[in-house]
C-alpha cells in the first residue's frame, strides 16, 4: 500500500514542477559523450537480463511441462 501512496505522491510533485515551471523540465541537458556510453552500456545490460529471465523462464516451463506429460 505504501509504495501506491509513494507513486502518486511523486506523480504528483512531477505534475505540480511541470506546471510551475515546464521549460526547465523541457530544456536538453548536454551529456559527455563517455556519461552518454554508460548510460548505453547500462540500458543494454537491463535488456540482456531481462532477455536471460525471459528465457530461463522459458525453459522452466518446458521442463514443467514435460514433467506432467511423464506423470500423467
């Protein structure tokens, strides 16, 4: 229940920024080309994780299923 209660809190401090002052929210920041290749880098490593559970997920289900097919 409390992280609800956190989100919406912090949804609306955002709403409330975006209104009170949006063109600073909207200005582009300017990142060193090496900032930028790290946050690359760590995007990348997120998908090929989230790949690998996919997967693994994937894998266990067969192996379920198997299982059942044997039992039955």
């Amino acid at each position: 229940m409390r992280s609800r209660e956190f989100s919406s809190k912090v949804s609306g401090e955002v709403a409330e920024r975006l209104l009170l002052e949006p063109g600073s929210l909207m200005r582009s920041r300017r990142l060193s080309s090496q900032h930028a290749r790290n946050i690359q880098k760590k995007e990348d490593d997120c998908w090929v994780g989230f790949n690998e559970t996919l997967k693994r997920l994937d894998e266990l289900q067969k192996r379920r299923n198997q299982v059942f097919f044997r039992s039955a």
